[in-house]
C-alpha cells in the first residue's frame, strides 16, 4: 500500500486529479478503518491543491451531519441537514458550488477566511452518508473540473471503503 502522495505542483488541476484519482487507489484500502481513510483522503487532496484551504468530511448522524476527518483551521461541529452549504448539499444530494460565501443564504461561517466552497454528497444506495467539504481563501476557486474529478473520488470512496 503507498504511503504517500506525491503530485507535482506544475500540473494543471485535471492533471492532478488525475493523479491523484490513480494514487488514492494505492492508499485508500476497504482493509483500512474508514476514519483513517477518510483522513488520508482530506490530507491528500489539501496536499495536492493550493488553493484549498480547508477539506474535510461531516458524516450524517440522525438529522445532522458531524465532523469528521479533516486538514485546516478548526471548524464548526455539527450542522443541520438544510443548513449551510454542507447541509443543503445533504438535503438536495447533489454538488454545490460557491463561488463567493458571502452571496450563499445562510452560510454557516466556520472559518471568516473562506471566500468560495464546494460540497460533494455521499451517497451509498440512495442514503446520504455525509458530505465532502473544500473551502478556499480565494473566491471562484472551485470549477466543473473539480466537481467532475471531487465526485469521481467520492463515488471511489463510497464503493471502497462504506
């Protein structure tokens, strides 16, 4: 099993996911407890891409999510399904896009730095298992190449390791 990530920082961003996407399979086992492959999975993507200042996990409980692995700042603990970014994502099951926080209603502000966000449902079956979370300190920083390969690599995940 790899142990590390190692992507060039020249590439363009399809060209890190793509490597990236090829190295997870190395590092991320169904052996493995799912909280450490969780974690490998935030350190790796937060490792690969500058312009991500926060990625991590909240993982649904009941009728909210929690937080789980992640690599940042500290950041809020338990949002309610509907709520914020994270939350909407969960109740709608599909990929959000922020390209400026401040112009999302409702915004939950865990970190005062972030300017843009992207949010990417688990889904196992057809249930919600929780969701996976980038923020940037730059606005617009998230695009459709990074919800096609971000997906990508949650769909990996939900096969693999739930």
């Amino acid at each position: 099993m790899q142990e590390a990530i190692v992507i060039r920082s020249n590439l363009t961003d399809e060209e890190k996911y793509l490597e990236l996407k090829k190295q997870l399979k190395s590092l991320i086992s169904s052996k493995d407890h799912i909280l450490s492959s969780l974690a490998n999975c935030t350190a790796a993507l937060k490792q690969t891409f500058e312009k991500t200042s926060w990625a991590g996990f909240y993982l649904l409980e009941g009728d909210c999510l929690y937080l789980g692995p992640f690599q940042g700042k500290v950041a809020c603990t338990e949002i309610a399904i509907g709520k914020g970014v994270c939350g909407t994502a969960a109740e709608k099951k599909e990929t959000i896009i922020v390209p400026d926080v401040n112009e999302f209603p409702g915004h939950i502000a865990c970190d005062a730095d972030s300017k843009s966000e992207i949010v990417i449902p688990i889904i196992k079956g057809d249930k919600v298992f929780g969701v996976l979370d980038l923020d940037s300190n730059s606005y617009g920083a998230f695009d459709l190449t990074d919800k096609k390969h971000l997906e990508d690599i949650v769909n990996f995940l939900s096969r693999e390791i739930l």
